[in-house]
C-alpha cells in the first residue's frame, strides 16, 4: 500500500495553509470570547442603569405614600415605571416573568424585611445584583436582579446565533481565499528550486552543458549563478580532458608508428640491426614511457596525491638542461632552441616537477 508522500511544494503549501488555519481559528475563538464578554457586560451595565433608575423611582413613590402597600403584588406599576424610564423601542414581548423593554434578567422588589413585593416565584439569588431603595437616608427595600450568566431573551440569543454563523462563514472564506492564494504562492516560490533540481539531475546524468535561468536577486538567484558556473567549469573541464586525451593519442601514436617503421626495416632487412638502431629505439621507447608517465602524473595529481618537495631553485640551470636535452631533437627537424636568459632567476618550488614541467612544454 502507497501512501501519498507530498513534495516540497505540497510541503510548503500545507505549511502556510496550517498557519493560515491557526491564525484564522484562534482570531475567530479570540472574537467569539470577547464578543461575548463585551456584550454581556454591556447587558449588565444596562441593567445596573435600569437597577438604578428603578430604585430612584421607587424610592420617590415610597416616600409619596409612606409604605409598600401600593406596591404589594402590584408587578404592572412596576413595570408602568420602567415603561416611563425606557426609550427603547424593541417590540419583543417579555416571557413569563420577564419584566419588558431592555431588561435580560428576572428582578425582585424585596422590603426592608427582606418580603418579596414584587417578582417570580423563583427564589430571590444570594449573588444577584442589589441596589438599595434609600428614603431620607434609610434604606426601606432593595432591588435585586438575577446574575447575567447566559442571554435570555429572544433577540439576543437570535443576535448572537446570528454573529456567530456570520463568524463561521467569514472563516470559511478567508479558508478559501487562503488555499486560493497559498497554492500559487507556494509554486512561485519553489519554482528556482525546481529549475535548481532538474539542473542538477542533468548534471548528474552527465549533461554538462544544461544551464538555470537566473531570473532573481535574491538568495535563490545567487545560488542558480553559482550552478551555472560550476556546470560551465565541469563542461570546460570534460572538454580540456577530451584534448588532452587526443594530444596524448596523437603523441602516442607517433612513437609507435616509428618504433614498427623501425622494426619492420630490420625485420626485412633494410637496416641492420647496429648499436645505432637500437638506441634509436630506445630512444622511442624512451619517448612512450615519458608520455605514460605523464598520464600517471595527471592521474595523481586529480586524485590528489602528487607529492611536491619545494625549496629555492635555480631556475635557469633547469632551463639549461632541459633545453639541451632536446636541442639535438629539434636539430633532426630543422629547428634550433636559442635562449635569452639572466644571470640568474631563483624561484620557490620543487626541482623535479619544474624539469618535467618544462620538458612537456618542449
């Protein structure tokens, strides 16, 4: 069984699509906890005004008649009261034992005794909200409202089912705006590394001459430069190996064709085998064990193993020497080595490889 192994853009494309996700549902539970909060402290403030203004009243009309009897089970001039203290213009009817207008909460009217006047028959909460009824500075009753824990009214719970489906579907978009934007975003930002893989797979496959395009400044940019030069230095480096293998055939090629030349004319008697010949022969044979020598030098020195011995050399007796061992080579094809040098040049290096260096060269 194959398991989906997404690569590095699907990689990238669920990494800033979770973040979007986070962001989104943390905003939307961090809105949800403050909506909440703020609106049922607002209610509460609301109803702490309406405790207030509602003491007020009926502390005016204690004091008019002198006692609680007018307003003993008398809940509809409580709620006349509130009519004339409310400017609000919900038309939401109160359920049953729910005062009207902006009131969220069931209250009380207690007497100084502690006897409910008016209110429901739920008991009165030890923990609701009280305002005392104060007449020449005594307080003759209280008005007490239940704690606003929850919402209570029909508006307000139709209110806040609304803002939170709102909410919901203001996540759901932003969700699909984000997947509609991560996706292209994530291919336009891996699209260097792409380019930089398929280079780099067709270097591997031994291309030397592919090439990325290096569109951008940036870091990405620097580095498809950097390819590109490394794939130029491989491409130079498999061409000067492809000449020099062909200098070395061609000059291997060459001793060899008068080593058989030479021994074909002794085989068929047109020269005599003489010390002269045979040193002529040496001579060719010395020429090809130069030339594989070489070739084990160059093998070394790309492993990294040619050693060097580096000490003040008199360059121009290595010059000298190198020069008169091939003067009489050159003779042979009309050509004379003439030298213009000083007194004296000394240099920093090691003897052998300057004799061997110059010698390839002549």
């Amino acid at each position: 069984m194959k398991f989906w192994r997404p690569g590095i853009t699907g990689k990238l494309f669920l990494a800033i699509f979770a973040t979007c996700m986070v962001l989104l549902i943390t905003m939307h539970w961090a809105v949800r906890v403050s909506f909440e909060r703020g609106f049922i402290d607002y209610i509460k403030h609301g109803n702490e005004q309406r405790l207030q203004g509602l003491s007020d009243a009926l502390a005016e009309q204690y004091a008019l008649h002198g006692n609680w009897r007018f307003l003993r089970n008398n809940d509809r001039f409580v709620f006349q009261i509130l009519r004339s203290l409310e400017h609000d213009t919900d038309s939401d009817r109160p359920g049953p034992g729910m005062p009207p207008h902006g009131w969220r909460t069931q209250f009380w009217v207690i007497d100084q005794e502690m006897r409910v006047l008016v209110g429901p028959r739920a008991p009165v909460p030890p923990d609701g909200t009280k305002r005392a009824i104060t007449v020449n500075g005594a307080a003759v009753g209280w008005v007490i409202a239940s704690p606003v824990e929850r919402l209570t009214r029909n508006t307000d719970i139709n209110f806040d089912r609304q803002q939170r489906q709102t909410s919901w579907l203001i996540v759901a978009l932003s969700t699909l705006l984000a997947a509609l934007a991560t996706f292209p975003l994530a291919r336009g930002l891996l699209a260097p590394v792409k380019r930089l893989v398929d280079g780099t797979h067709q270097l591997a496959a031994g291309n030397f001459s592919t090439r990325v395009d290096t569109r951008s400044q940036d870091e990405l940019g620097k580095l498809a430069q950097d390819f590109n030069q490394l794939a130029s230095t491989l491409e130079k480096n498999q061409q000067m190996r492809r000449d020099f293998m062909a200098d070395i055939s061609h000059e291997l090629r060459t001793p060899l064709a008068v080593l058989r030349g030479e021994l074909e004319a002794i085989q068929d008697g047109v020269r005599k085998f003489t010390p002269e010949s045979v040193a002529s022969l040496q001579a060719e044979v010395g020429t090809l064990t130069k030339l594989v020598e070489d070739l084990h030098q160059l093998s070394m020195s790309d492993e990294g193993a040619l050693a060097y011995q580096k000490a003040p050399v008199d360059v121009i007796n290595i010059l000298e020497v190198a020069s008169g061992a091939f003067r009489e080579r050159f003779a042979s094809r009309d050509l004379r080595i003439e030298l213009s040098l000083p007194e004296n040049a000394v240099v920093f290096g090691d003897r052998d490889r300057l004799m061997q260096l110059f010698n390839n060269l002549l």
